[in-house]
C-alpha cells in the first residue's frame, strides 16, 4: 500500500476517546501480519481497549511506540473533512494528523519497504490508546510487557527535530472544606471558597520560590511551570460555601519537583482544612544514549531539543526514548496540518534508520 494510502486509512478511524481502538488495531495488525510479524494484543482490564504489540526477529534494538487516539474533533474545523485526507499543496489535512497519526503512517510505510521474515536484528513495534488524557494504554502495556527495546522512537510531531527531554507532569485536586450558612449570618458559616483563595496565595508563593531555585535553560520556558486549571464551589449567593475545589496542573523539569510539590501541597491543604488527591504523577523524561542521539541527529541534519510535553515515552523508564516526528506542530489546532515534505522525509529517515540497525 503506498504512503498516502496509509495515512488515508488511518485517518478514516474515529479514535477520539479511542472510539474505533479494536478497528484501527486490527487494522495495523493485518497490514504487519502480511509483512512477517507476529502479533499480539494486550487488553486493559477495565476499559477492554486493546494495545498491540507486533514483533520481527530476535533480539531488537529498536522499538516505535504511536498511540493511535486523537483529539476530539471540537469546533477548528471548517474548511476541510477532518475525518479524510486532503491534500492542499505542501498540506496534508486530517483530524490527528499531526498528532500523531502522521508519524505512525510514516512508521507503517517505512516497514513496508522490507521483508521481515529473516531480519539480521528484530525490532518492536507498540501501538497504545488514551495517551491524550490518561495514559492508560501505555501503563497497561508496561504491566505486560517487559522484553522492550533500549532504544525507542516516539513518532510526536517534533517538526523532524529529535527531542531528548520533556516536562513531567503533575496533576493535582484539592478539596477544601469549611461549614455552610446562610449569608444573612456569615459568622456562623465558615468561608471554603474564603479559605482556597488564602491556600492559592501560598501555593503562588511557593512556585514562585520553585521557579527562581531551579532552572534547566534546555526547555522554552526553563522552569517548572504551573497552571490552576478548575476552581469549583459554592451552591448560591445566598450560602456561605462549605467545599471548594481547585485543580493544580505543574510542568516539571525535575524528579525532585515533583516530590518537593506533593510534599508542599499536602502541608498547605491541611493548614486550610483540606484534602488532595493526585490524579497524575509523572516524572520528566531526559535520554543519554550518546550514540543512539548522534545517529538520529545525522540523519535529520537536526540538532537535539527539549519540549514541554508529556508523551508516553514518560513512562519508559528504563529505555533511551527519543520523540521524532513530523511537522509543522499543529496538534489540535484548527485544519491540523503536516506538510507533504516532512512525511515524506520521515519515511525515508525511518527507512534508513531500519536499514542499517536490522538488516
């Protein structure tokens, strides 16, 4: 099949909130089959949604991990079918197609260019779902998998550049508590939403500190960065709140953030009558395999970077992930877009990176 083709298919499935996952799955799954992997799939146990994991040869050096979800469609489009390809000049157009359908696309036709039934060295392909909101198929897979690669490409949208390091993420809800009373007699009530304003006015301090302590000058902004996402409470004018929720989201640029923020968050919450929850802890990715980077660097005529996102390479701990994918970055913007000349060019850098490691 050629590479418009692909990128075509791939395209057609609805796979915001992983809606189509078991399509697009099997979909990958006879396409690789008829190359010489072999497959198998791996199921959460909650959701049922599947991973896939496609394997050729002995002994692989190399992995491509893709999660194969997409944003929902929202309201940026208008111009064009977001759920087809449409080639508009330099533009590739399609729901996902930044992220990251394009670069899992370029990582089928780049396979498609070899006979993988006698490989000298294996390599792993994994494919993942709800890496958009919860990471869940990553986490189920590592659960399961164990035999991964050392080194591993992510096909993110990185406009060709190889990214070496990201943000963590931390994600936080804090309840805070107080008693309800009508306004009439507010000394009778104890103010939650009073209250949260008062813990926010320290959690700013706090950051504030964070960010003067700690820099690393390899991301755009060269610190840990914070949003306050949701702040939620009361029930009318007329009552003196009794909850008051806030949902904290920082970007991390090291380990010890992270630990240092829950740590910080916790004793703040308690002194304002407060309980946390963390819904997501996930620690910085940084890759030091000097070779593996170099290589990737000659073959894209493209220095190393750093971006604030949160991929599933996060969650690899043990292996040198690099993100490398096509671009511009147009992830979740209006008409999502790639251009013609970096798919193309991603599929001839994947082609020669297969080349000369398995064969």
């Amino acid at each position: 099949m050629d590479k418009y083709g692909i990128l075509k298919d791939l395209i057609q499935f609805n796979t915001a909130f992983d809606a189509q996952n078991k399509s697009i799955m099997e979909y990958c799954d006879a396409y690789l089959t008829k190359l010489g992997f072999k497959t198998n799939y791996v199921i959460d146990n909650d959701t049922h949604k599947l991973c896939l994991v496609a394997v050729a040869g002995t002994d692989a050096p190399l992995g491509f991990v893709c999660h194969t979800d997409t944003v929902v469609l929202g309201n940026n489009w208008k111009d064009y079918d977001a759920m087809d390809l449409t080639i508009d000049g330099d533009k590739l157009v399609g729901l996902g197609i930044s992220d990251m359908k394009g670069g899992m696309a370029a990582v089928l036709s780049a396979v498609g260019n070899f006979d993988w039934k006698l490989p000298k060295k294996g390599l792993k392909l994994y494919f993942t779902f709800d890496e958009e909101n919860n990471f869940t198929g990553i986490k189920t897979l590592l659960a399961k998998e164990k035999d991964i690669p050392q080194n591993i490409i992510i096909p993110t949208p990185t406009s060709l550049y190889p990214v070496v390091a990201t943000k963590g993420l931390l994600k936080m809800c804090v309840l805070i508590t107080g008693k309800e009373a009508h306004s009439s007699n507010p000394t009778k009530g104890s103010n939650a939403i009073e209250h949260c304003v008062s813990f926010l006015s320290e959690v700013y301090s706090f950051n504030n500190r964070l960010k003067i302590d700690d820099k690393n000058n390899a991301f755009e902004l060269p610190y840990t960065t914070f949003n306050l996402g949701k702040i939620q409470g009361g029930v009318s004018m007329n009552r003196v709140p009794s909850e008051c929720s806030v949902y904290l989201e920082y970007r991390t640029i090291k380990n010890e953030h992270n630990r240092q923020i829950i740590e910080k968050i916790n004793e703040l919450a308690e002194k304002y009558n407060g309980y946390v929850t963390i819904i997501d802890d996930v620690q910085p990715m940084s890759t030091f395999a000097e070779n593996f980077i170099t290589r990737l660097e000659d073959l894209t005529g493209n220095k190393r970077s750093s971006v604030a996102i949160v991929s599933d390479g996060n969650y690899l701990k043990d292996q040198s992930v690099v993100l490398l994918g096509p671009g511009p970055i147009t992830s979740g913007e209006r008409n999502e877009f790639i251009s013609k000349f970096s798919y193309e060019t991603l599929i001839e850098l994947y082609t020669k990176l297969l080349k000369e490691t398995c064969f």
